[in-house]
C-alpha cells in the first residue's frame, strides 16, 4: 500500500487545476467572430421627439446593438415590453402615454437610454412610423426636486 | 514520504557536449519508445538526421490535423481571416507588423487545388498548428519525456479552445508557434553540440520568425540566454557569427516582400490612410521609415503597455485565466510541477523557457485589445512543454517507488486520468469552436453585396469590409463597390466623405454613424445601414429624430 499516497499526490498535482473553476469557469463563450463584432461602436438610442402631451405617440430606434438580439424595454426601471434587434443591430419599437401621467421618463434597453416628457401643454404627437406599440403605464413619471444650493 | 525524486530519466550532466539523447534512449523505454520512420524519410540529411521522428510525433501531428480538418470552416472566414487572406492571395499589403513570411507562404499555399481560397488559407492554419505541435512532441523528446505525457501535455494544449481554434481560421498566430517551436528545437540542437552549422540554423529560424511576426523578438531574451549559458565562445566564434548572421538575413529577407509589393501598387493595402476625398495614402513601403513604421506596429502603439496598478493586477488574473482554460484546467499543475522541475534540474534550459514565457505573457498582459486571449499562444506552448515535463516526472516518480504489478497499475491510472483529461477537453471545446457548418462570414458578405447599390460605398469596421474584399478582390464580385475599413480613415474624414458622397452615389455603413444623425437617416439595409441626407431635422436624445422604414432585405 506505500504506492497509494503517491497515487494520491500525483492525482492532487493532474487535478489541482480544477481548484481555478470556482474563479475563471471552463471555456464557455463559442470561439467565433461574432464576440468581436460592432466592439468598435457604441449602441444608441434615438427618439423623435423630445415632448408631447398626454396621448402622444414616440417613436424610438436603436442602433449599433448587438444583431438578432431580444432585449427588455424599461421606461423609469419598469419593463414595458421585449424588442428584437435585426441583422444591422437596429430596431423601432413605438410608446403610447395614453393614459400616462405627466413627467420625464427614461427609456433604457441594454443600459443605453434616451429621454422624453409627457407635458399637458405640449403638441399631441401622433404615431410615426411602424413597429411594436407600447403602452405607457401610469404611474411610473419620474418627478425631479431641485434643492437650492448654497454657498458661502 | 519522499518528495518528488529526480526520476530515473533525466541526466544532470552539463547541456554541453552531451551526446544527443534522443538518439540514444536510455530509461523510459515503455513511455518514449516508438517505430521508426521509413528508411527513406531519415535519410533526410542534417536536420532531419537528427530528428527522431517517431510514432509519438506522427500522433503529435496526424491527429490534432484530422480534428482540424473536422472541424474546419468550409469557406473564408471572417475579420482577420479575411484580410490576412485576400492579402495572401491577391499579394497585398498588410496593416502592421506586415507579416511579409505569412504572405509569400500563403500565396503560394493559395494555389493549392482544394476548396475555395478562404478554404486553403484556413487549411495553413491547421497544417502549422499541427506542425506546432509534432516540433513540440520533438522539444519534449529531447527533455526525454516519454509518449504518453506527450500525448497528455500536447493533447491538451491541441485541443483547448484558443490553439484549437486557432488552427481553424486563416490567422498568423499557428505559424507564430510553429516557428517558436522549430526555433526551441534548434537551440536544443544547437546545445548538444554547438556548431556554427547548427547556429546558422538557429539564425535562420530566429530570421523567418523575424520576417513573420515582429513579436518574435519577445523570444529574443530566452534564446540570448540559452547562447549564453550553454556556449558563449561557440557563439562568438567567427564562423558560427558568419554562419548565424547569414542564416538571419535569409530569414529576414522575405522582408523584401513589402517594398516589392509596394512597388506593385497592390489592390489590397492596408499600409495606409484614407483622406476625406477617399484618395488613400499608402506608407511608402521602399524607404526604411515605411517599413520600420509597418515592423515595429506604430499604429498599435497606443495599445502597448497601457495598463498600470490594479488594472495590470486585473489583466495579469484574467491571464491566468486564459491559461487554465487553454489547458482545460487539467495542464496548471503539471505545468508548474515541469517549471520547476526543469528548472532544479537544467536551468538553462528553463531559463530560455521562463524567459520566452515571461516575455510574451507581460507583453500582451499589458496590451490593451480585446482579442488578447488568441495571442498569449507562444506562452501557451512554453507551458504545454512544462506540462509534458511535469507529467513525466509524476510518471516516472510512480514506477519508482512501485516496480510491481502494484506500480503498473497506478501508472496505467495516470496514464487514463491524462487520456481521459484531453478527450473530456475534446469532447466540451468541440461544440465551442466547431466552425465545419460556418458561412456566416461569406453569407454577411454576399448579402452586403447583394443590398448594395451600383457604385455604392461601404465603410465598415473589421466584420464588414475585409470579407467584402475578399469576395471583390479573390472572387471578382461586385468590382464596382468600393468598400472602405474604418480603421484606415479617421472619424472626422469619414463623417466628411459621407457629406460629400451622399449626394452622388449610394452610401453605407455598418454602424450607424451617431454625431451625424442630425443630418442624415439610416436606415437598415441587411446587415448595415444606408445613408441618406435628412431634409428635416433628425436626432437624439433630446433632439427631433426621423426614422425610416426598412429597405427591402433579401
């Protein structure tokens, strides 16, 4: 039985590596292309316009995403809904404020963001263009309070 | 317990002088023994006399090939693959460091009658990856590692995710191995019996490596040291100095490539800048600056040595983790057991090892580009010939102790745990880097094409404009498209070409160009986007924006 301590150390050094798992994994991500594609362009968010009154359609159009991708749309960290990028990285997707509240709201899908407002005395915008229609819930307008700054 | 002996088959005789060990195997003989080669073959004279070309190293090079051929990609492939094989095959220009040696090789290669031409670049890539591999298994021989630790440390290395896939796609970085690995082997060869024959081998080599990668010169100190150590008066000895220096020169005259080239006006060149009237500047590759800028990466020099502090700490573990992936996690303790095993007990050599080791993964730790993990591959190789000396010592550490049935046993279960290591490693990586069913790159390509309007102009990044010029320039499709890589013109000439294009002729690019949606729409066309000037007033966050319905895709 002297030679099993031997097995046993020699099996300890083969194997030690599987210690590092825990940290670095195993290989996982697929060796192609396609991780380092559009690595040189940001994503980007884009809207047309920047205001409307209650009941207004905005139309938002990603670029530069990751292709045939499904992300979440979240306006003010609620999710309202998924859209699929096509091939170039790009997609439209539109938002109904029927119903919505006034107030600034941030749509974000995949951390990039693009801003608009509801405000009563601004122009109805009505729906440009084609794609998946949200629908702005109420109760999610961000409302911003501005503290005085003083300074000696 | 005793600590882990000498084992039986490693001579602590000064590196010099010794007779070659290779040919007179002593020890070892069920772990290293193999068939010789056909008569025929070993009448090679020199070098191949010298080789031992044995059933290990047959394996060493036949089966990493047959995976690779499995699971090769059936046509071009993309970023890289495409550029570096439209410049082969059309004797173009390269960005830096050149690569003039790839070049001439792989025009050469392109002729081969099999496949398309995307196919046979690919190919070189398999042939040098094994070619790698079968010099490695000749390396390990001669550390006097036997058989199946060969097997063991080469299998895994073969088969990890970055050298496996890299010997799949058109790409410098097995042709890079493969002459680090003839280098090691000549310096070796050299140490036995220091020659000035056998230095000119080694100036040779060291010269082609030169002529094809600049970053063969991180193997510099290791191979300084290993002349120095071994034979400093065989060095400097004036024949060997005649003999070594003639041998560099022939290596280093495929540089020759870039001013013939040049002087050719080729097609591809991507030594060069683009201004905003899309007239192209090239380097003047017939004057010394032209080249030293090409050889030396001046336009990567913001990318070296970029990282300081906790970042560097941060890319050093990320090292480490691209190391224990390379090897399936299975080859980092036999390869630290073979670093310092080796280096008690011939520190020359493990001095040359550590030194190319250390150069090439401190260089490229602290370089700051996202596809990093594909170029630590020389301080991959370095480790797998570690891992070979580690398993072989566990090895012959058990037959030591254990001569009987007992000590047969426990080396057939070492021997099964590194088998069974590299066909799990087979087995998990196959489905991550099984290229065998991949059009993607040509399907993206020809679809751009197809989209793309008479006289259109393209600009795009790595993904979209080499594969299109591969398909103009190799294939001879859609010669009127004139397809231009963003990285040859800045932002503010390209947004100044766009302005002043539009108007005239069809414009597209692959991202949409985001400080110019004030003035112009994009909209999808395939995979990229066609411009086009914006009447009204377009734009972002907190601007009026137009968008347009898709164009019509096939």
């Amino acid at each position: 039985m002297k030679y099993v301590p031997r097995i046993l150390i020699a099996l300890s050094v083969l194997l030690s590596g599987m210690a590092l798992i825990p940290f670095v994994g195993l290989p996982e991500e697929p060796f192609n292309w396609q991780q380092f594609a559009g690595v040189y362009t940001d994503p980007a968010l884009s809207i047309n316009h920047p205001a409307g009154a209650p009941g207004s359609f905005f139309t938002v159009t990603g670029y530069n995403f990751p292709p045939d991708e499904t992300f979440d749309v979240l306006v003010n960290g609620v999710k309202i809904g998924e859209v699929t990028s096509d091939p170039a990285g790009g997609f439209t997707f539109l938002i109904d404020t029927t119903g919505a509240d006034p107030g600034t709201y941030d749509v974000n899908v995949d951390g990039t963001m693009v801003r608009f407002q509801v405000i009563i005395d601004a122009p109805v915008q009505p729906q440009e263009g084609e794609g998946t229609v949200f629908a702005l819930p109420a109760g999610i307008d961000l409302h911003f309070i501005y503290l005085p700054l003083i300074s000696r | 317990m005793k600590p882990l002996s000498r084992g039986s088959t490693e001579s602590t005789q000064p590196t010099v002088h010794r007779p070659p060990a290779i040919d007179r195997p002593q020890g070892l003989v069920s772990e290293s023994q193999g068939g010789p080669l056909p008569r025929a073959l070993q009448q090679v004279p020199y070098l191949a006399s010298h080789l031992r070309l044995d059933r290990w190293t047959l394996v060493s090079f036949s089966l990493p090939l047959l995976l690779y051929l499995f699971t090769l990609p059936p046509t071009v492939y993309n970023l890289d693959s495409a550029e570096l094989t439209t410049a082969a095959a059309t004797g173009g220009l390269m960005r830096a460091t050149g690569y003039p040696l790839y070049l001439t090789v792989g025009y050469l290669w392109s002729h081969l009658p099999i496949g398309d031409v995307g196919y046979r670049l690919n190919l070189f890539s398999a042939v040098t990856g094994a070619l790698t591999l079968a010099l490695a298994a000749q390396i390990l021989r001669r550390l006097r590692v036997g058989g199946w630790a060969i097997f063991g440390a080469l299998g895994l290395l073969a088969t990890g995710t970055y050298f496996w896939g890299l010997s799949l796609i058109a790409e410098v970085y097995t042709l890079h191995t493969a002459l680090m690995a003839g280098l090691i082997l000549a310096l070796l060869f050299w140490g036995e019996a220091p020659s000035p024959r056998r230095l000119g081998l080694v100036g040779l080599l060291t010269g082609l490596g030169l002529a094809h990668h600049a970053a063969f010169v991180l193997l510099l100190p290791g191979l300084a040291w290993y002349l120095l150590v071994v034979a400093p008066r065989a060095v400097f000895a004036p024949r060997a100095l005649l003999l070594a220096s003639a041998g560099l020169l022939l290596g280093l005259s495929f540089y020759l490539y870039l001013p013939l080239r040049y002087a050719a006006g080729p097609a591809f060149n991507y030594a060069g800048t683009y201004d905003a009237a899309l007239v192209f500047h090239p380097v003047d590759l017939r004057t010394p600056a032209g080249i030293w800028w090409v050889v030396t990466g001046r336009s990567f020099a913001g990318q070296m040595f970029a990282y300081q502090g906790a970042e560097l700490w941060g890319e050093t573990w990320n090292f480490v983790g691209h190391l224990s992936q390379a090897f399936f996690t299975a080859g980092v303790g036999p390869g630290i057991l073979g670093l310092f095993l080796l280096a008690r007990r011939d520190w020359r050599k493990a001095g040359m090892l550590g030194l190319m080791f250390a150069a090439s993964a401190a260089f490229y730790i602290d370089y700051r580009v996202i596809d990093k993990a594909t170029m630590f591959l020389p301080a991959y190789l370095v480790w797998a010939l570690w891992a070979g000396y580690g398993f072989q010592q566990l090895l012959a550490w058990m037959r030591q102790v254990s001569p009987g049935r007992a000590g047969s046993w426990s080396v057939s279960l070492l021997r099964g745990v590194m088998v069974a290591a590299v066909l799990l490693a087979v087995a998990w990586n196959w489905r991550l880097v099984d290229l065998s069913g991949d059009w993607s790159a040509r399907a993206r390509g020809e679809s751009i094409l197809r989209n793309a309007q008479a006289d259109a102009l393209v600009f795009g990044w790595w993904d979209t404009v080499p594969i299109l010029q591969y398909l103009q320039l190799v294939e001879g499709q859609r010669p009127d498209v004139q397809a231009i890589n963003r990285f040859l013109i800045s932002p503010a000439n390209m947004e100044r070409a766009i302005q002043a294009q539009l108007p005239d002729r069809p414009v597209y690019v692959d991202s949409a160009p985001v400080d110019m949606l004030g003035t112009i729409a994009a909209r999808p066309a395939g995979p990229v986007y066609r411009l086009s000037l914006n009447s009204s007033s377009t734009g972002f966050p907190g601007q009026e924006a137009k968008t347009e319905p898709p164009e019509d895709r096939r």
